[in-house]
C-alpha cells in the first residue's frame, strides 16, 4: 500500500467507503444533534426528541440508521429503550468540527458555499 506524507498508509477503498457512508450519515443535522445530544448521555427516544426539538416518529428513524452504521446502541430499562453513543471517537469528531466551525464563522461560510 502506498503512503503519503508522514507514515500513514493510504486507506483501503472499503475503509474509505466506510468512511463516506459514516460522514453521510452524519451530514444530517438532525443526526449530527442527535449524536450531539447523546455525547452529553444517554436518553430514551422522547428525550431525545424533546431534547432536538424533533417528531418522535422522525427521531425514532434517525436512531435506526445509526443504530444499523453503529454508530448509536440501545439497552433496555424495563419497558424503556435507551439509546447511547457506541463509539467515542465519532464523539470526538464530531465535537472537534463543531467546535471548529463555531469557533470560525468565516470557514463555516466557505464550508457552506461548496454545498457540503
């Protein structure tokens, strides 16, 4: 595998598709909050969609698809289902870009202009 700059290998097409599906996923701002909401605890589904201002029903849907990329789990609590963030490194993520682009109103205009 060939490398470029540093010591890093170039990624796998499967790694990279991955990543894309991932990124897709995220590029949902109802997704993005609600990973957002979730990275400050676990809540069930109406929490979580009061918390993001959200129809249960739509919220409900998020929370599949980020439960199928694994990017969210769930654990039952009697008759409640809590859902939490499965991996902490899509936390740190997300947090950083947020933060990145709260942070520099003028980079988060350019991002917007490419239509991202």
């Amino acid at each position: 595998m060939a490398t470029s700059g540093g010591d890093m290998a170039d990624p796998s097409v499967e790694v990279l598709t991955e990543a894309a599906a991932t990124f897709g996923l995220l590029a949902s701002p109802a997704r993005l909050q609600i990973v957002w909401a979730l990275a400050q605890g676990e809540r069930d589904v109406s929490a979580l969609a009061e918390s993001v201002g959200g129809a249960l029903p739509a919220v409900s849907q998020h929370l599949t698809k980020l439960k199928l990329a694994g990017l969210v789990r769930s654990r039952r609590e009697g008759r409640r289902v809590v859902y939490l963030i499965s991996d902490q490194d899509v936390v740190t993520m997300v947090r950083w870009l947020v933060g990145r682009l709260a942070g520099h109103g003028e980079a988060a205009e350019r991002v917007r202009g490419l239509g991202a």
